[in-house]
C-alpha cells in the first residue's frame, strides 16, 4: 500500500513526536509498503491558527491509499481514507483552557476563536475512519471535548528487542531528559530519606535549564554525593541499553503527563521494575502498584520507602519485572499489534 | 546555523530534485550547520488548484529556522527572513512552456488571471529573497527574461566525488546516462557501424521506457555490432557506473541542447577521461572543448565515425585530452563545499 | 465586551442619532465602545452627533485597523446612502462583523460603489441576480424608473447580508432575502429613537387651523402630493388646514409643489431644514403627523417612531414597515387607493380632537414600550456572542483573498470548487466522509 504519514513539527526540534512518526515508518517499510512522510510546520499563536488550519485543508495526498496522522493540527488533512494515531490538542485550547497556560485573554474574541476550534478539530476528527490515541488520557479527553470515541494504540518503542537483563545492582535508574516537570528532584529528595544502601542514576540531556545545576546543588546539599550519580549528557542507545540490563528498577515519574513514555516501556522490555508515583498520569495505565512495580505517593517519604523495598526484596523486585515484560503483551505494546490495528 | 531546505513534494515520486536536496542537506551539516529538508506536497491538476497551494506554502509559519534555501515553485513562497534561491524550476507551464502550447492552464481570461497571479507571486518571493541562484544558464535567462531578475548560476556538483578516481585509458567509448531519443545513444551505433573493428562501445543506464531500450538492441542487431558493443540497460548502482566510467578510453555524452553541462560530462572530467559530444548539445559544450578537452562533432554519424577511432585508437591523445577535461572541470570550482557558502552567505 | 461600532457621524444622519442612543446603552451595559465614523472624509467637518469616549475616522487605517484587530466584536450601521456608509463597505470586508441594515433597498448605496469597483460589481449582480439584471442594471433612464426596475429584482440586499456575521434589522418584510444570502443569524428588533425634547404635550393647538406635519427630505416618496390632493377635495380640510413640509427640499419641488398647492387651494408652508430647537417645536404645534411612503424601500421609519414619541397621531402607508405598527396606534392607509384613504383619515383626525388624543396617547406608550435602545444594546450583544464563533475562519479566509487580490487576482479564485469544498469543514462542519 501506499500510506502517508502526516504530522506537524518544528524544524530541528526532535524526540518522541517524531520518533513514533519515523519508527513506524520503518516498520511500514520492513512490511513491504510504500510510506512517504509528511511533516507541515505549525505555530501555536491564536491568531495565525485558522490560516494554517486553512493550509493544511488544501494539502492533497489522494496519491495515498491511506493517510495516517499524528501531531495537531495534522488531523485537518483531507482524505477518502484518514486514520488518526492522535497525540494531543492544541490543550491551551481545551484542558489548559483556564490554565496560566492559556497564553492569550479570556475575552470573548478568544472564546469564540476557542469554540471555532472545537467546532472544526471535531468535524475533522468525524471525516477518520479510525481514531486511535497513545493513551486512555488523550481517549478521555477526546470524549469528553469533541464527543469522539477512540481506541488506545499504545506506541511501542524501537528495536525491543536490544532490551535485555542481564543482573540487578544496586541502582535504580531514571534515563530521561532533566527537567523540571520530570522531577528528577523528588527522588533526590527521597534519597534523603532512605534507609538501605539503595543508589540513584539520573542521566539524560537537557535544553540549556539551570535545573541540572539545582540538582546537583541539591545532591551536595543532602550529603548524597556518594549515592546519586548525575550524568547532564545526551545518553546513546548502546549505554541506555547497558544501564537498563544492569540496574536494580527503573524510575520513571513526570508530572501528569499523558503518555506513559517511552522510558517505562524500555525498562518493561529489559524485564525491571518501574517506580513511579499517583500524580504521573499515563504511565500509570502500564503500571500497577505491586505488580510490575509500585506506584507511591509523591513525597521523599514514600518514595524512599518504594526505593528502600526495591532494594531489599530482590526476589520481589525481580518477579516485578518479569510482570513488566508481560504487562507489555497485555497492552499489546507491540509493532505487530501497531501494524494490525493501522491497516485494518 | 540552522538551515531548512524548502523543496516540494509529488508524494511517492522520487527524483533528481529530491535528490540534490539530500545532497545538499548532507553537504550543509558537513560545513557544521544543522539541515533538515521540507517537502511541501504541491497538486497543480487541475490548474485552478494553483492558487489554493500557493496561499497554503505561504501561510505556512516557520520558526526554530535561521536561513531557508528554497528549490521550486511553489515551495520557494514560504516566508523568511533570510531566503535564498537555488531556483530549479519555476512553474514553466506559465511562462515558457505556455509560450508552446504546453500548459494545463486554460485558455483565455481565466488562464490569464493564473498567469497574473503566478508571476505577481514569483516576483513577490524573488524581491524578498536574499539572493538568487539557478541550476543552469537556462533557467537563468528565463527568469531575467519573464520576471526581470537576475541571478548567479550555481551548477549542482558531483555528489560523490571520491568514486571518479579515473583510471588508464581503457579500449572502449563509454556512454552512461538515461536511454531516450533526446539523449541519442543511437547516433553513437551508427557512428560505431561506421568506425573500424578495434572500437568498442559500452552504453549504460535506465531507458526512460522499455521501447528506449529495445530501439537499441535492435540497433545492435541490425548493424552487427554485437561484438563490439555491450549493453547494461537498467538503473545502475553508483559503484558499477563508476567503475565504467573509471575504465573507459573516452566518454560520449551527447544529448540534444541540454541545459546544463550534463552530470556524466562532469564526472567524466573529474575522472580526467577525454569528453566526445555533438556541436548541438548545448550546455554540454561548457565542458567539451575541441581538440583540448575532447572532441566536438557535427551530430551525424559519418562525423562521429571517426572521433570514436580516434579516442580509442590513441591512447596518448586520450589521456592528455582526459587530463585537460580534469584541468577545466576542475578550475570551474563547482564543489559541494563552495555551493553551501554561497547559499549561505 | 469590546465593541467597534461603524456609524454616520453628522447630524443629518438619522441612523447616527439612533447609533448614540446604542452606544450609550452599550456603556450602561458595561461594555467597552469605539466608535468609526463611516462618512467620507469630505463630510467630516460637518456637525456631528456625541457620542461620548473614542471617536475614529474610517480612513485612519492603522488606528481602525488596532481597534478591530483588539475587539470582541464589530457593528455596522448600514443604510442606503453611499457618502454616509462607504466607511462600512470599506471595512467590512477585510474585519467581518454584524451589519445593523436601516434599509432593506441598498440600491443607491450599491450604484455608487460599483462606480468604483465595477468588475467586483459586475461580478456580484450576476451571481445573485443573473446575467439579465446585471446587464441592464446601470441603463436605467432615471431615479424612479431605477427604483421601480430594482426594488423587487435586484435591491441589493443579498449582497450586504452575505458580507455580514448575522444581521440586526427592524422589520421581517425583508428579512428573507437576508436569511437566505447571511451565513449566521438574522434578529428582527425594533430601532430605538427618542424624542429629544422629552414627551410631555406642551399645547394641544389652541388655534383654530389644523396642523398637518410632514418631516425629511421631500422625496416622492414621501407622497407629499397625495397629502396636498387628499387635502384640496375636503371642502373641510381645505379651508382649515394648514400643511407644513420641514426638511430638505429641491428648489424645482418647490415650484411643482407651490404650483401643486395653488391648484387645489391648499395651504402648504415650506420650511426646508430646521434647526433641532424650532424642528421640536413644529412637532409640538402639530396636530396631525404624516408618514406615508410609497414606495416603501426602509427597514423602520425614524420619522415616524419620533412622532409617536411626542405623543402625535401618525397617518401611515399600509405596508411593510408600517403594517407592523398597532391598529390602534396609527391609521393606515391604503396606497392603492391612497388619496381617498387619506382624506377620510385626515377628516377624521380633523373633526375628533378626542380621537387625536388617544391615538397620540396609545402611540406613545407603545413606541416608549418598544423602541428602546437598551433591548437593542442586548441583542447587539447577544448576537456578537453567537457569531464570536464564526468570526475566526472567516478573517482567515479574507486574509487569504486579500493576499489573492495583492498578487492580481480579479475574480473570486477562492470559490473553484477544489479550493472551496475542504474548506465547509468551518463553516458547515464538514462532511462524514469526504
């Protein structure tokens, strides 16, 4: 088949937008398919929206026997046979409406800009033959704003099959960009707290922030220079690999994000317990409290706890990551399963 | 500097425009910038679509980009504060190709406005633009002699030029590129049937359709060269035209009044192999310097006849004229690495 | 809200004196009002209305051009007279807003504007009228014949509705025209007016004659003739009667309408325009107010709700507008059958006083019921809620012909139908499957 995959971007900024576009792909291709990808650059700005709206409508694609599209407004695109892989809204415009998000006034004009939006992302959604969302989230939230039913087509990550264990040590891992709302602070708070001689490794880029500095002034500040390694760099494949196969779990704990991130899902297929927390949104419909690992409070105090029994039931931990591996089956958290569901 | 390359798209066709934007991308990370390449889908049937995808590339908003390198109409409408053309085409079918009836604009008042609007737009993006670049003389004096604006020809180097390491002289004439009647292989048949027994021809590369293809072996055929003539006709790998290439006494490329100096003419110099072409194949002529170079001959094959004996009958003359091609190629400085600054400057 | 509110200016304009009213109902209501005086430039040194706070120019684009850009919403005032609204034609292109339509016949105001834009022009008669109208629509010998050949074909009525979010009118006669050519919602409300020298009834006439009153310009239309016939058959109103024009009138009325009086031996006073203190006091001296047209081209007669206001019996044409005014407010005459309907009335009025006072009395508690401005505040601002939603695609949408129009295009290019199908998904929402 000849398939198109349509999303818009941001000229040189990369990551899981685009990483769940080029993986499938990939994938699309190994199958035997014909793909050619389609990125549209887009801006936010309210009053530059409808235009670009109005742009992406006059794109013809009819040269594909099948459309599928991922980032808004991608979903605009006309064709006889749309799918939807549908990432988020524009959330300024919908949950984050009466957010200190929002980015423009609450008047009237807004209001009706707001409503118009709603107004055409919902006809735009009715003209797919299938919606499919990354998460029970992003399905909620189509529900409930544009009265649209979909189904949850998790993303799988590439090449699972690099993931392996190979022992436990003593460290749980977080490989993941240093941000704040990835909160890599809370854990290093809860290290404060813990009582075993449980480690910490928090490794991953981060864009220009002083927040890698605050950590590291945190880490000096509680004394647990010895026990939290800090790594501010760009981590390649071969080392994430590396240091999944060899940690005791993986953390895994933003702030109410919708998707469950890639992180939880590599860690799953390296067969390690994930830690998370209540308030971390998506992740929390891969990962159960007790089964494939524990899901505390978002204090020092309960995190310190879940890493402490990590630490001390190995035979626990161990098992709990076992039920990670499985849990991805029973998610169907599989290539297989994307392809299936896309080109039904 | 973060650099986007404008370009459009006609989804799942891949073509040589495609491709030099791929290079260039390549070659623009190489000088130390970050490169990314946007393909606009363009839909230009029925005409009256026209408009709709220009208002679209020019709605489209930017940020995140330091300099935008644009390619084709309409991609080249997209707004930016630091554009620069390397103009590959404009929409002919408004300019010179609706001179000759070629077009899918309508007749009348309505094709008219189309034009209007085309131009106004074009000349609207071109005043804009830092700076403008063609691919070939050609496209340079059109668009001084339809819009009134200049520009510098910027002709697209040789992608790959640590293959063209050249070699001896070899014992036969080598003919690459696409097969087709404006490219005129069959001429070069001919003129062998006419050359003496020692002349070896070795023709190479995609027939544009299965008939380009079998014109020529019939040829073969009919003249009774096949013992002294090869034919690879299908899409080659790079490595395979190379070596050919590398191994040949002399290479013919003569097409009839090409734009530019031709992609085989160019790797055949920087290989330092002596050039064989036709007094009327145009821009190939840029490379092709009787007597120096190569040789030039009238397009007949009583006139090529004798070229193809003595390229491959002195082998002296063959490597001398080989080394001078290398020389003028060469002194035309058309590298990667001088094309990205200038785009840039 | 923020309001941008496009209206004549100069005191001449009736519509101006209502848009004051609007205005200030609006800022009793809490909202914030620019006003964008919509008269040509060369009028602008006329008298104008006050309308308290900011006050623009039409032609001052950038300050125009910041208001609309920063409004919540943006009213029209449209009436059928070029000089006074082409600030509305100009702006209500390329900053779509709510058109408040004075008069259902726009052909005056389209005539003169196709002097200037005759392609666009051409272009609009033909997709609303046809390819006949549009080409005998400029070959009209003169102003009645132009009237009479266009009022029921081609009144131009379309052609704003279709420009306009939703539409405010003041009477349904001709709302139908603009249900079928508006996109969003057509509202019938009653125009405010007032009746600036309050309305307690000074004197009742203590005179013997009695006072007939005619006001505006003397248009035929405003069948002054009729009046002065219908007067000159009644022995009893002849002799009694003393008729009075106030407003602007031709110097050749004058002489046909002197010659006219002479004939029938009717007493006609000509006062042309007054100033607002005697205009109130000839309204106060009348006993008798007559607000007859034929033909009727107007959505609300100003004249006509200003008299009821001032407690006068009104004498009224049976149609459209007037037809919707209460039986027993008014009397309504037959314009078939016109002279000898308004004699009986006028003789009528002339021979009861009693009957003049109720109908005075009726008229203006109805009217002081009816014609307010802060129920027209409200749905101003009601229907600006209801067309917010609209606004958006739609100053996209005039961005992107605006960009057509700068790169040359003459015809709408946007309207081809590959051009125009995927973008029903904004106004329509769209088809299932497309």
């Amino acid at each position: 088949m000849k398939i198109a995959l349509v999303s818009s971007f941001v000229p040189f900024l990369y990551g899981g937008a685009r990483n769940i576009v080029e993986w499938l792909q990939t994938m699309l291709e190994k199958e035997g398919h014909q793909v050619e990808r389609i990125y549209l650059p887009e801006i936010d700005a309210p009053d530059l929206l409808f235009e670009q709206m109005i742009a992406f409508r006059w794109i013809d694609l009819s040269a594909a026997d099948r459309v599928i599209c991922f980032r808004p407004q991608a979903h605009l695109i006309r064709h006889p046979h749309k799918i939807l892989w549908f990432i988020h809204h524009l959330r300024v415009f919908y949950d984050l409406w009466d957010s200190p998000y929002r980015g423009c006034e609450d008047d009237l004009r807004h209001r009706g800009l707001r409503d118009a939006l709603h107004q055409a992302d919902t006809a735009a959604l009715k003209e797919a033959r299938h919606v499919f969302t990354n998460s029970q989230v992003v399905s909620d939230r189509l529900k409930h704003f544009n009265g649209i039913d979909s189904e949850v087509l998790y993303p799988p990550v590439f090449d699972a099959d690099r993931f392996h264990t190979r022992g436990m040590s003593d460290e749980i891992v977080y490989v993941c960009r240093l941000e704040h709302h990835k909160r890599q602070h809370l854990l290093v708070e809860a290290m404060a707290h813990t009582t075993t001689p449980v480690r910490l490794r928090l490794c991953g880029s981060s864009s220009g922030t002083t927040y890698p500095d605050t950590l590291r002034e945190q880490i000096v500040r509680l004394g647990l220079q010895e026990r939290v390694l800090m790594e501010n760099r760009w981590i390649t494949e071969e080392e994430k690999v590396d240091y999944l196969a060899d940690c005791l779990a993986a953390a895994y704990l933003p702030l109410d994000e919708d998707s469950y991130g890639y992180p939880s899902v590599e860690a799953s297929h390296a067969r390690k317990a994930l830690l998370t927390t209540t308030d971390s949104g998506g992740v929390l419909e891969l990962v159960r409290d007790g089964d494939n690992g524990f899901v505390a409070e978002p204090t020092p105090q309960a995190l310190a706890q879940a890493m402490d029994k990590l630490y001390l039931d190995r035979g626990r931990t161990a098992a709990m990551g076992e039920r990670a591996l499985a849990r991805l089956d029973e998610l169907n958290i599989s290539w297989s399963h994307v392809l299936k569901r896309l080109l039904a | 500097m973060k650099v986007l390359i404008v370009n459009n798209m006609a989804p799942f066709v891949w073509g040589g425009a495609e491709e030099l934007a791929v290079h260039l991308q390549k070659n623009v990370i190489e000088a130390g910038h970050e490169a990314e390449i946007l393909r606009i889908p363009f839909q230009w049937e029925p005409a009256s679509r026209i408009p709709s995808q220009m208002l679209m590339v020019r709605a489209f908003e930017l940020w995140n980009v330091d300099h935008v390198i644009a390619l084709k109409f309409p991609a080249y409408l997209i707004r930016h504060p630091k554009k620069t053309l390397w103009l590959l085409h404009q929409y002919r079918q408004a300019y010179d190709l609706f001179d000759v009836g070629q077009t899918n604009l309508p007749p009348g008042a309505a094709g008219e406005e189309l034009r209007t609007v085309i131009r106004n737009a074009d000349n609207e993006s071109f005043a804009e633009s830092r700076k403008i670049f063609t691919n070939s003389e050609v496209t340079r004096q059109r668009l001084q002699r339809y819009n009134g604006f200049d520009a510098e020809v910027l002709l697209p180097p040789i992608n790959d030029t640590e293959l063209f390491g050249g070699g001896s002289v070899g014992d036969y004439i080598f003919a690459g590129g696409r097969i087709n009647d404006m490219k005129r292989q069959y001429l070069l048949l001919d003129a062998l049937a006419q050359a003496p027994r020692n002349v070896k021809l070795l023709i190479a590369g995609p027939p544009d359709s299965p008939a380009d293809g079998e014109r020529l072996r019939a040829a073969v055929e009919r003249l009774g060269l096949s013992d002294r003539v090869r034919l690879d006709l299908r899409f080659l790998p790079r490595a395979t035209y190379a070596e050919y290439l590398n191994g040949a006494a002399a290479v013919a490329y003569l097409p009839f009044d090409e734009d530019s100096l031709g992609y085989v003419t160019m790797e055949a110099a920087l290989a330092g192999k002596a050039l064989i072409t036709t007094s009327d194949s145009g821009g190939i002529l840029g490379l092709v310097k009787h007597d120096e170079t190569g040789w030039v001959a009238e397009p007949t094959a009583a006139a090529l006849a004798p070229v193809l004996a003595d390229a491959c009958g002195n082998a002296q003359r063959a490597a001398a004229r080989g080394a001078a091609a290398r020389s003028l190629w060469l002194s035309l400085d058309i590298n990667w690495p001088h094309t990205v600054e200038k785009l840039l400057r | 809200m923020k309001v941008v509110m496009f209206t004549p200016g100069l005191k001449a304009s009736a519509i101006g004196r209502m848009t004051t009213l609007v205005v200030h109902a609006l800022r009793a209501a809490g909202n914030d009002v620019t006003v964008v005086r919509s008269e040509q430039d060369a009028l602008m040194s006329k008298d104008a209305h006050d309308f308290g706070g900011e006050v623009l120019q039409w032609s001052n684009l950038a300050a125009v051009g910041a208001a609309v850009a920063a409004a919540d919403s943006v009213v029209y005032q449209v009436g059928d007279n070029y000089e006074f609204h082409i600030g509305c034609l100009e702006w209500l292109e390329r900053a779509p807003g709510i058109v408040c339509l004075h008069d259902f016949f726009l052909g005056h105001l389209f005539w003169a504007w196709a002097h200037h834009h005759p392609a666009r022009a051409d272009t609009v008669l033909k997709s609303w009228y046809g390819e006949a109208v549009a080409s005998t629509y400029f070959r009209h010998p003169n102003s009645d014949a132009f009237i009479a050949a266009t009022a029921e074909a081609a009144p131009m009525t379309e052609w704003i509705g279709g420009m306009a979010l939703g539409v405010i009118t003041h009477s349904n006669w001709g709302a139908e025209r603009l249900c079928r050519a508006c996109p969003g919602p057509i509202h019938v409300v009653p125009l405010p007016y007032n009746a600036p020298a309050g309305s307690d009834a000074t004197s009742q006439g203590n005179s013997r004659n009695f006072h007939v009153l005619t006001i505006g310009h003397v248009n035929p239309n405003k069948r002054v003739d009729s009046v002065i016939r219908a007067i000159g058959n009644s022995p009893m109103l002849r002799d009694h009667t003393i008729y009075r024009l106030v407003g602007h009138i031709k110097t050749d009325t004058v002489v046909s309408l002197s010659g006219l009086a002479r004939n029938y031996q009717v007493n006609v006073l000509i006062s042309d325009e007054l100033d607002n203190a005697a205009l109130v006091n000839a309204i106060d001296q009348a006993d008798v107010v007559t607000c007859l047209r034929w033909p009727s081209l107007e959505a609300a007669s100003a004249s006509a709700i200003e008299a009821m206001l001032y407690g006068k019996p009104v004498i009224v044409t049976d149609v459209h507008f007037y037809s919707e005014l209460p039986d027993d407010c008014v009397l309504k005459i037959d314009p078939h059958n016109e002279i000898e309907s308004l004699q009986n009335a006028l003789e009528q009025l002339y021979q009861s006083p009693e009957l003049r006072r109720q109908l005075g009395a009726r008229a203006q508690q109805w009217a002081q019921a009816t014609f307010r401005a802060d129920h027209y505040a409200e749905c101003v601002t009601n229907m600006a809620k209801d067309v917010s939603r609209a606004r958006p695609a739609l100053v996209a949408i005039d961005r992107l012909t605006q960009t057509l129009g700068r790169w040359g295009a003459g015809t709408d290019l946007l309207s081809a139908s590959h051009t125009a199908d995927p973008l029903r998904l904004f106004t329509t929402g769209g088809n299932p499957r497309n």
